[in-house]
C-alpha cells in the first residue's frame, strides 16, 4: 500500500513509474507465492476437515496440475489423530507427489490411507519407470531423506519398492499415538 501511495505521488518521469511498476508486480508475485506457500506447508483444510480431506484435495490439486490421473482410497470417513501425525503425513504424501511427477514418468498414481487401532499406513505407487536401488540410497535426494526422517520421529516406518518399467511404491508406517515407540537415534 505505501508503495501504491508513493508510486501516485511520483513526478511524471516515465523511468521511475516503469521501476515502480515492476516493484508493484514483484511485491504481487510474492504475496502469492507466500500464500500458495503456506497453503501447501498447512493447508487450513488440514486443521479444518482433517486428513482425508486434505488428501483428497491434494489428490485433486495434483491431478489438475500434472494432467497424471490420481485416486485416493481410503476405508474410514474420519480418521482422528493428532496435528503432528496429520502434518507428516500430508508432507510425506506431497513429496512423494511432487517425485511422481518430476521423476516417476508415470500417468496414474494411487494413494491409499488406512488405520487400525495400532497404526495408519500411508501407501502410494505409480506406474511409471519405477525407482532404483541407487536413487533409493542418494544421499542427496532431500525428498526422501526428509520423508524417512518424518516417518522416523513419528516412530514409523518407511519404505520404497521400485520394479523396472512398471513403477515405484512407497510405503509409510506410522504408530497410533499410544503405541508409538520412541524415535531411535
């Protein structure tokens, strides 16, 4: 707004009203970035509807972007745990989308979320090229390594499985919160 107010109060040199221009789109590229940002860090339908629907937006979200076909399954209509699983969970399955889509070659992903009364498993598989051996171990590759780590604090489990020309699954396990076992170090 300040700089709206000072771009108005400019004298009339073509320069200085092409420069503030540019600032004005800038600071309104941002301000949509830090929202489109934040929106996928915690979506408000996380803490609002909770993580099947966030799942299932993400789901569509990742469809329409991508133009890839995805399908979510899920048994239960309500899955009730605490806002430390729900995010980990929602970031373990937007990053195993974000790796479909820039990775997998694929044209249809399936995700799958299921509980029990020890566990929630998170399960999602492409059809595309399918992971190696080596790409699983990259050191490198901060996609996974922040997923395993995400599982891992949660006291789960993480795994990925890919065969060759008929794609990649990757797997989460994550204890209920009262059967959750302390994180190894």
């Amino acid at each position: 707004m300040d700089l709206s107010w000072f771009a108005s109060r400019l004298p009339n040199q073509p320069a200085l009203l092409e420069k503030s221009a540019a600032m004005l789109k800038l600071i309104d590229s941002t301000v949509q970035a830090v929202r489109r940002l934040s929106t996928e860090l915690r979506p408000a339908i996380l803490d609002s509807l909770g993580l099947i629907p966030a799942i299932e937006w993400l789901a569509q979200e990742f469809q329409k972007r991508t133009g890839l076909e995805c399908d979510f399954m899920t048994p239960d209509e309500e899955l009730n745990v605490d806002q430390e699983r729900t995010t980990a969970l929602f970031r373990i399955c937007q990053e195993a989308l974000t790796n479909v889509a820039r990775y997998a070659q694929a044209t249809r992903v399936h995700i799958e979320l299921d509980s029990d009364e020890q566990e929630i498993t998170l399960r999602i598989a492409d059809n595309g090229r399918g992971i190696t051996e080596a790409e699983q171990r990259a050191t490198n590759s901060f996609g996974l390594l922040g997923m395993r780590e995400r599982s891992r604090l949660l006291g789960g489990t993480f795994s990925i499985k890919g065969t060759p020309n008929a794609g990649t699954t990757l797997t989460v396990r994550v204890p209920m919160p009262r059967h959750a076992a302390a994180p190894v170090a």
